[in-house]
C-alpha cells in the first residue's frame, strides 16, 4: 500500500486536500470576539447601488401609473369606490416597497399586532454603540424584546405618553439596557409645566440623551407620524444634512388624506433618503373595521444618506482579524 503513494505522489496530494477541505467545511464557524464590529462586506456597495437603481425606475413608473389613472395626483382616489370603470389599486400601490435590503429581513415581535420588519439585525448584534427609540409602546414590547435578545449592547430609549412602562415581554435579565419616559413625539417642544401630555421633538430627546445618531427608529403615533415627521425632515433636506438615522419602522394612518396631500409627504420622505423595503397591510385593524378602507400599513426604510449607517456601509473601524462576508 505505502507503495502506490510512492508511485504516484499526486493522488497523496490530491487526497491531502480533500481531507483539509473537508475539515475545514465541517469545523463549526467561530467569529472573532473583541472590537466594536466582526464584519466586512465588500459585496454590499455594489448591491446597495443595485437597490438604488432598481428604486429609481419605481419612481417613473409611479409617474406613468399617476397620469394612468389621473391624470393628475388631485383626480386620484386613495380607494376607488365599487363602482365603473373600476381602476384596480388602491394608495399603497403606488408606493411598494421596492427598495432591497442588503442582509437578512426578519420580523421582530409578535406575530399580529406587535412585530416589524427589521433589515440586518445581525449587523448591530455586536455593535457596542448601538442605540434604538421607540416611540408608542402601548404594554406591548415584543418587538424591543427581541432586539434586546438578538444584540449584546443594543440600549433602547422608549417613549409613550399613555402608559407608565415597557409591556411585561421585556427580560428582566435585559432590563438594564432599556430607559422609558412617559412622554410624546410631536413636532414641537411642548413639555412646560401646564403641558399634557409632555411631548417632545427627537432633537430634544437625541440632546438630552447625548446621541448623534439612531440605529432603529420605531414610530407608532396614532396618524400624528405626517405633521411629526414633516417638521423633523424639512430641515434636514434644506440644509442638505442626512437624517440623524439608519433604519425606520413606522405604521401609517392614512386616515382622512388625499392622495395628492399623501404623495407629498411621501415624496418628502424619498427627498430625505428613506427608501421602503418592507411593508405589510393592518389586516389586524381591517378585520374590526369591515365597512372601511385599508388606511393602516407598516412600512420600514433605510435611509441611503449619510455616512453613518451599519446596514448601509461597513464601518470605518473593525476589528484587524474580522472575516469577509460573502
């Protein structure tokens, strides 16, 4: 037997490496600890850039879908009514969510009323700075739970005026990386004395918490999300500054809009760098409201502008021997 490899060195090579590879393939992954980040991407620009691009053509198809039904954003309906010629969509169809998220997508929380879609979770699982506020809570904290769990430094800042704490799904062993105030989003400062409920801009809360930048901004405020979101955005697109976060999860109440008045806001949204790559319908709320429309949809974005998002770019500092993705 020792004579054949003897003869013929090459199968001993050729077998050599199917040993190695095979151990290699069947040794478990073990990343590397220490540092603020353990990932590289070098594919994500270009497929960032293949996202962008494909979202530019939902743009003009928006436009041509626009002059279809129109021809004008005023003559368009958000539910057309059950009668001839019967136009086939509705409002959410002319803004899908059309943009890829580079990584993994997972549903965070509850299933039903509770959960959001979340775009690359795992890129913040080891982020050391890595910081999230939720805003409207309402005893349901399903979704800040998993974070807490999928993440070892995640801290989340969360706010509603309506109940006294985060709901019970929050573990207690995780607690330490929560903050709650009982106050409101708005888009201006009403917090004084005779104020009630006290509300708040995110600036103010971002100061007052010492933050620069959001990782993960949940939004659930009961169809206030337009006059608060417009006072919070315009700023940033005429001073040409990005919006101070990375990923947003926000329910819509589209509740008595126009289409025209929706398509501005919406449109200021796209102005700003937000980029909807997930939506799913209330079904939820169009269950216990049989005779009504479709008003309420959850949407996540990510914000394209800016140099600070994970989800988006890799960053600037990782750890010397952290692996390339692929």
């Amino acid at each position: 037997m020792p004579g054949i490899w003897t003869r013929h060195p090459r199968y001993a090579i050729l077998v050599a490496i199917a040993l190695l590879s095979s151990l290699y393939l069947l040794l478990p992954y073990s990343a590397p600890t220490g540092g603020i980040y353990t990932l590289r991407d070098s594919t994500l620009p270009a497929r960032v850039q293949r996202s962008i691009a494909i979202y530019d053509k939902l743009l003009k198809d928006r436009q041509g879908l626009i002059k279809k039904f129109g021809p004008s954003p005023k003559d368009i309906a958000l539910f057309p009514p059950d009668t001839a010629p019967w136009p086939p969509y509705t409002v959410w169809d002319f803004f899908p969510a059309a943009f890829n998220c580079p990584h993994e997508v997972e549903r965070l929380g509850a299933l039903g009323d509770g959960g959001k879609w979340v775009c690359g979770l795992s890129r913040v699982a080891q982020k050391e700075d890595c910081v999230v506020y939720s805003f409207g809570i309402n005893l349901e904290s399903s979704f800040e739970s998993e974070i807490l769990q999928g993440t070892d430094y995640c801290e989340i800042w969360g706010y509603d005026f309506s109940v006294k704490s985060f709901g019970p799904e929050i573990p207690t062993s995780r607690a330490h990386r929560t903050h709650f105030r009982p106050v409101g989003l708005a888009g201006a400062d009403k917090h004084g004395p005779s104020d009630d409920p006290p509300m708040y801009t995110l600036q103010t809360l971002m100061k007052e918490n010492g933050h620069k930048h959001i990782d993960i901004l949940k939004i659930d405020i009961e169809g206030w999300e337009f006059e608060t979101l417009t006072t919070l955005i315009k700023p940033y697109i005429e001073s040409g500054e990005p919006l101070p976060f990375s990923q947003l999860q926000l329910e819509i109440h589209i509740w008595n809009k126009s289409f025209e008045d929706f398509l501005g806001w919406w449109e200021m949204l796209e102005a700003a760098g937000l980029r909807p790559f997930w939506t799913e319908p209330n079904l939820v709320y169009l269950n216990y409201n049989k005779q009504g429309t479709p008003d309420l949809a959850e949407f996540s974005f990510l914000n394209i502008k800016g140099s600070h998002n994970v989800f988006l770019q890799d960053p600037k500092s990782v750890h010397p021997h952290a692996p390339p993705v692929h």
